[in-house]
RNA sequence: GCCGAGGUAGCUAAGCCCGGUUUAAGGCGCCGGCCUUGAGAGCCGGUGGUGUUCGCACCGCGGGAGUUCGAAUCCCCCCCUCGGCGCCA
C-alpha cells in the first residue's frame, strides 16, 4: 500500500499520480481516504485526551493507595470516562478498517516514465532483437509437434486433472530440466543467491504481493483458507523478508529462485485450449532484488539484462514492450515485458514481466532498512522472470522446428542435453 | 498428534510467580557530540509506531477478546518457534 503520510501531506501529487491510471473509481477511493483520516485525527485525538485523563487518574489512584489513603471517589470518576473511551475506540477502530480497505485499493504510483494510455494496446515497444525465420514448409503448432513426437499426453492429464495440466514425457521433459538447469546456470554467475522456497503461503502474506482481484482469480488456496499455493517463487521470495529490518549495508539483496508455480486462471482466455503456453502449472525460474529506494531504477535496468540475454543465447527473436499507465497491476509503479516470437501465430507472446514495485510491497509486509544515518525507510522490490519453462519450450518447438518433423535444440542448451541436437531422433 | 519450554525493541536479555518508582532495566550494535594529529578507548546524548498546537500525548511486550481505577504481568481463545515422543518420504 501507499505511505498515508504522503496521501495526507502530499494529496495534490498523489491525485495526480493515480489520475494517469485513468480510473475514477481510484480517484474516488482517493478522495474517501482522505475524508476518512480527516476525521481519524480527530478522534483518535480525543481518544488519546481521554485515555490521558484514564492514566492520570490510574497514577494517582497508585499513589493514595501507596500512602494508605481510600481512594473510591476518584474511581467512582472514572465510570463516564469509560464508556467515553470506549464509544471512541469503536469509532477508531471502524475509520481505521475503512482507510485500511480503501489503502487496499488504491494502486502504486506510478514511476515517472511510465507512457500513458488506457489498456494493454497503447503499451510502448522498447525494441525488437532477432529476425523471425523465414520457413519453406508448413509450420506446426507446438502441440502437434509435440504429438507426433509423442513427447507430452495432455488426455491423461485432462483425465487425473483437468485441462489446463499436462504430462511431460521423454526428451521434453529433459528439455524442461535443461531449460531449468540453464537460467541456474545463467543467474548464479551474475551473483545472485539461490533459493529454493516453500511453494504453499499463509493467504494474509500472498494478499499483500498481490491485488484481492489477482487473488480471487489465480490463486489456489488449500487447507480451507490458510495456506495458498504459490502462483509465482515471487511471493516467496518477497515473504523472505516479511517484518524484518535489514541494515542498509546488506542491501541491494538478490535472489533467484526455481519452483513450480500454480494459477487458476479463471477467466483467462486460452486456459481450454490444449498446450502448453496458458497452463495451471509451470516451472519457472525467477529473480528479486531487494533495494535501496534511489537504487531501483539501476536494478530495474540490470534484471532486464539478465533476462534478455537468456533469449539472446537461446536464439529466440523477441521484443520489449514497456506498460502504459492503464495496463499495470495496482502493486507496480512501472514494468515491461518480454515478448517471443511465434510462428504459428505470427505474433509475439510474454515470457517475462518485469517489475518494480517501490515500496509497495515491501510496506505490506513490514520490510524495511535502517540507512547508515540510523533512519529507517521502506526498501523497494523489483521482480522478473528469468525464464517460465513451458512458455519457452513453445517457442523453441515452433521456432526451431524441421521439415521433417523432428526440433533442433538450441546450442546452449546442448550441454544440459547430454549433447543430444535434436528432439525427435 | 501428544507432552514440555518459549515468543519483549535492529540483536541480546531482565521484568511475569506476587498488577502500580520501569518513562519496558542492563548489554551489544548503530547514529551524533566531547576528547584526539587520526583511529581506538573513555565520557555524554540519541536509537519502535502514530498524532501533534513541536510543549507533549497516546499506542507498543506473538495475535485477539476479557477482568481492573490501572495489564508485559491475571483469565480465556488462537497463532507461531524450539525440544522430546509418535507417525512418515
């Protein structure tokens, strides 16, 4: 959520801020927030006066007996101040849930270069990196190459699961592996920690990673309503760090975490759709960077690299695209994606979501620093994916694809193959 | 699942039995100051949150209810951690 400081110091700015959402039900919240903490101060005022007055009463109470003297006319007082605090602190108590529920709804600010626009179709190319191959026969989809190659059975899946699952044989679930073993590989030298994290969470720490519409919409939530399963390691790495104070000499803190992840994409379209691209669970490997405020945007910049140059050694033609203001989820200040080219569409689809959250986040759970100054500030959150699996096997089996059925596996990831250069043979 | 011990500030650790001189002690770390050529040592001050008329006030001892003039302390419910036993990949 937001710092309430700055919505009641600053409300202008943030007003101007959120209108670029371009969302009035946001404005309204705004507004009623700052009706709500109005009022708030008053009364947690004149709650604070009369609990004054509960204290003194208290001390001197403790004193007389102290010195042996009756003191039943000054608790006699105290009758009327009772149920005077009382009203107040259920009057406290009510304010404070609604600015809480509004806080819950009112998204990130957003960072300053972030172009504006309404939806996903004015978000911004950034570049375009590789050229889509040129093909001299009928290019299939991945799910027919996959099963004239007999290397996944999404029946079975559908039978013991549902659709939306699937059940990885042979050589594509090696490649699977390969691919896993590869972003490890890929992200271990650029220094970052890894992690391998618990794949269910407390539902009070997955709501404050992501928005109650996210939740409803991809989260798996088991044991009634205490644990969750992970739709992304991002909450878990995020959780990490949950009410702690970290020095600001062991910041930046960057990880990268392997898990499966699991979504239930109700409403998502594409989810009954055989495959492998929109599935209910996927591996990914994903990093986090934990960080100094003034340093997000160095980071930002870095994790892009990181994840780019997995496509660059896998040979993948891609492109970024950077959200406009109306596309991004309330807990982002800024983010962009990668986006691979696929042949059998002839369009590009996101592998990666890039991140930055500010403080966001990082003020939902209690995750802060203490600055080399002694100060304490709320730290910044960026996330990406380094590489989701599955997505990435679409793109490889339709991209790399041959005349003759088989799929040439790109160089990097020979070595994680055994040497093996082909799936299919 | 059963039994036991615990949860106090950035860390550590008293206070709890027996409610009120404790403003949540002390120590460590960190920040600032004095001193010093510099560092260290030593000494002094500061170091959770909220509101504020910047005087101060309120809140804060895992979470939530309750008793009381007054709760870290007493009662009830819940959560978590550690140890032992049991079960188990």
């Amino acid at each position: 959520m937001l710092d309430i400081k700055l919505i009641r110091e600053n409300p202008e700015v943030v007003q101007e801020n959120l209108k670029k959402r371009g969302n009035q039900f946001i404005l309204d919240t705004l507004q009623g927030t700052i009706q709500h903490d109005k009022e708030w101060r008053e009364i947690a005022e004149k709650l604070n006066n009369s609990r004054a007055e509960r204290n003194k009463i208290a001390r001197e109470v403790a004193e007389l007996r102290k010195e042996g003297e009756d003191a039943t006319e000054l608790i006699d007082q105290t009758d009327k101040l009772s149920t005077k605090i009382q009203q107040l602190e259920d009057r406290e108590k009510q304010l404070r849930n609604a600015i809480d529920n509004n806080m819950k709804l009112l998204p990130n600010l957003l960072h300053k270069d972030v172009p504006p626009g309404k939806d996903e179709s004015e978000n911004v190319e950034i570049k375009t990196v590789g050229e889509p191959r040129e093909f001299d026969f009928p290019v299939k989809n991945h799910v027919e190459i996959i099963e004239n190659l007999g290397l996944a059975d999404f029946e079975s899946s559908a039978k013991t699961s549902g659709s939306g699952f699937y059940i990885l044989k042979g050589d594509l679930a090696l490649l699977n592996q390969a691919l896993i073993q590869f972003a490890i590989e890929h992200m271990r030298i650029k220094g970052y920690v890894y992690v391998e994290p618990p794949l269910l969470l407390y539902k009070d720490i997955l709501t404050a990673a992501l928005d109650m519409e996210g939740f409803q919409q991809s989260i798996y939530n088991v044991d009634q309503d205490d644990l969750c399963l992970i739709g992304t390691s991002e909450y878990s790495l995020l959780a990490m760090h949950t009410d702690e104070v970290i020095q600001e000499s062991e910041l930046p803190k960057k990880y990268f975490a392997y898990s499966m992840c699991f979504r239930k994409e109700i409403g998502s379209h594409g989810i009954n759709e055989r495959g492998l691209w929109r599935t209910h669970q996927f591996n990914k490997v994903e990093q986090f960077v934990f960080c100094m405020p003034e340093d997000s945007d160095k980071y930002y910049d870095e994790m892009m690299v990181n994840s780019e140059e997995i496509y660059k050694a896998l040979e993948l033609p891609y492109r970024i695209f950077e959200s406009c203001a109306g596309d991004l989820a309330i807990w982002k200040a800024r983010g962009s994606d990668i986006e691979v080219w696929r042949p059998t569409t002839q369009s590009y689809g996101e592998l990666c979501s890039l991140s930055n959250c500010t403080d966001y986040q990082a003020r939902n759970l209690g995750i802060r620093t203490i600055k080399n100054d002694g100060t304490r500030v709320t730290l910044h959150t960026l996330n990406n994916t380094v590489l989701a699996t599955s997505r990435t096997m679409v793109a490889i089996l339709e991209n790399y694809q041959n005349a003759d059925g088989t799929v040439s596996i790109p160089d990097a990831l020979r070595k994680h193959m055994r040497g093996k250069e082909k799936l299919g043979q």
